[in-house]
C-alpha cells in the first residue's frame, strides 16, 4: 500500500497488477483463500492513488478457489469500487447459483470467519492453511451438502457448485 502511494504521488496512470492465484507447489495451489472482501478495498486503493488499470491474473480457470465469483467481482470492483459488497456477492451467487446461493454465501462467510487472521503467503504451504481444521471442513462440506441439495436435478447448477467446491476437495 505504501508503494502505491507513493506510485500515485508522482505518477498520472498507475496500473496494478493483481495476482489473484497462489504459486507454489502444486500441493498447496489454489487451496480456499478468503479474498472477495478485499477486491473491492484494493479497487478503492488503486483509484485513489492514481489508478487507472488493473490487470487480475488467474491461473487453473476451474479448479481456482471462486474463481467465477472473484472474477465476476473483480469486474464489477474495477468499474465502481464504492459497490456494496453484501448486495454484490448475493446479486451474484443467486444468479449464478441459482437455489446454492445462499449456500455458497454461507461457505464465503465460514471462510472469512476461520480465516481472520491467517497469513496467505505468494508462496504458501499447505501449514498455512491450517485456519481449515476438520471442524471447519465439515462445515463447509455441510454448507455445501444444502447447496446441491437445493439444485438436486439441474445439472449446469450442480457442475457450478461443484467448481466452487473443488479448492475444498483438493485440501
């Protein structure tokens, strides 16, 4: 934060690059990371220093953790930051997730709530993801559980909630 202020300070057009992957091994790649809140203040940091381009990497387009809500957002976050992020996250897990909305808002929550104070690191290792202990797991399993339970049937909803499951089952 403190480079890009000083970024914005003496430049016109700050650009930023955002790495919204994990590298790594492939043991510890792309593990559940709680980031959607933050889209929207790193957003709001880059436009008021300056910023007029971001560029969001992703990697593993099916198998990253929310890569369809955190893309969805971050597109949504680099046209207005100011967006609220409560209304945003359901306009979007509704639509998307149909009847697993609600549920895949749960799972989101549950992540924020375990992960408060973890330190992802660019290079993490699968230690660092110790904030998901069984407990944590099988909550989120159950969350989940509700999720195709709710779109039993519909096989586009079913293959939706099951990409946004997979960063749990590879953990």
């Amino acid at each position: 934060y403190d480079n890009l202020v000083a970024w914005g300070k003496c430049c016109k057009n700050v650009a930023m690059w955002d790495y919204q992957i994990t590298f790594g091994s492939p043991s510890s790649r792309d593990y559940p990371t709680s980031t959607t809140r933050t889209i929207a203040t790193d957003m709001k940091a880059l436009f008021d220093n300056s910023g007029d381009g971001v560029f969001f990497e992703h990697e593993n387009p099916v198998g990253a953790d929310l890569r369809d809500l955190k893309v969805w957002l971050e597109c949504k976050y680099a046209e207005n930051p100011n967006l609220d992020y409560g209304t945003m996250l359901k306009k979007f897990t509704d639509a998307y997730y149909g009847a697993a909305g609600s549920a895949v808002r749960a799972y989101v929550r549950l992540l924020e709530k375990v992960s408060a104070g973890a330190r992802i690191t660019f290079y993490p290792v699968v230690r660092h993801y110790d904030f998901l202990d069984e407990k944590a797991i099988a909550l989120a399993y159950k969350v989940f559980d509700r999720g195709f339970a709710a779109v039993k049937g519909d096989e586009t909803l079913t293959h939706r909630l099951e990409y946004a499951r997979l960063s749990l089952d590879r953990l």
